[in-house]
C-alpha cells in the first residue's frame, strides 16, 4: 500500500486562486446575462408603454371625433355622454367642450399622435400578455371587462348605433386579440 503525498501549502493555494478565479468568471457571467435580460425587458416595457401613450391618444380623437356632447371629467379623460357607460352613470364634475375647443383638441391630438406616434406598433401591446409586470396585471381580466362593456353597450335600451361601438370593439380587438 503506497502512501500519496499530502499537496503543499502552494498547491493547495494555487487549487485555491484557481477556484475563486472560476468563481469571479462566472459571477460575472451571470451578471452580464441579468443586465442583459434586464434591458431587454426595460426596451419591451418601453415599447408596451409608447404603444398605452399613442392608443390612448387614438381613444382621444375616436372619442372628440364622435356625435354628441364630449366633456372632460374630473380625472382628465374626455368622454361622450352618448355612448360611454362610465359617462351614463358618472355624477362627478362635467367640463364640456364647445365645437372650437373640440376641432383645437382633435387638431392637437393628430398633431401629437403624428409627431411621437410614427413607427409605434400598437401590436406592441401584446407584450403585456406575456409579462404582467409591464403595466396591466391581468390581461385576462380586461378581455372580459372589454367583452362585458361591449355587450351592455349593445342593449336595445341604449339604443347606440355601430359607430357609437367603436371603441368598444377596438378595445376588445386590443385586449382579447388572439383569444376565442
């Protein structure tokens, strides 16, 4: 039975300086690869939110553009009394627009759609379906909220037409694309 020489002081250093190297190397490995995933969730994150800016911006023109008296709300948002569930049961503050603030602010609208909108894919929407973290929680949930709204918005009671639809069909368009 032949006795194995027990390492040196300096071989076990140098096993030692070895290992941490390798350590270092691939600590930094996965850094490089987080910041990586890191700013590839920032740019679709980015392009989710230019896409939330500019359809917002659409829902503005759709809705200054529509038949009917249009007002701002006491959050900022306009609304058509004809045919937004929210506006027929909204009681808070009402600013209504005459024609001449209503054409200056479909005016300002194309103009800012135009200037920061060029290029904007609204298909880059979809990425909230896959991250939730991007903005919307759960996409499932607007599809149904989107669904219901457009079926209570189709009651005889309210008596809209299709364009008075609109939106509510784009809305479902946005949040249930791809689903059945």
């Amino acid at each position: 039975m032949g006795v194995t020489p027990s390492p040196t002081q300096k071989s076990i250093d140098d096993a030692n300086k070895r290992l941490n190297n390798t350590l270092f190397e691939l600590e930094v490995l996965r850094q490089k690869n987080r910041h990586k995933k890191e700013r590839a969730a920032m740019a679709r994150s980015f392009e989710a939110n230019a896409a939330i800016y500019c359809f917002n911006i659409k829902l503005n023109i759709g809705t200054l553009e529509s038949t009917g008296s249009i007002y701002l709300d006491e959050l900022g948002k306009y609304r058509s009394s004809k045919w937004d569930k929210y506006s027929l049961t909204y009681e808070g503050k009402r600013t209504y627009l005459d024609d001449n603030e209503r054409s200056f602010q479909i005016k300002n609208f194309k103009q800012e759609y135009k200037s920061n909108c060029k290029g904007v894919k609204l298909e880059s929407l979809k990425y909230l379906k896959s991250d939730p973290k991007a903005g919307i929680k759960n996409l499932k949930n607007e599809c149904k909220k989107a669904k219901s709204n457009l079926e209570k918005m189709k009651s005889p009671k309210l008596r809209l037409v299709d364009d008075d639809l609109k939106p509510y069909n784009k809305a479902v368009q946005l949040y249930c694309k791809g689903k059945k």
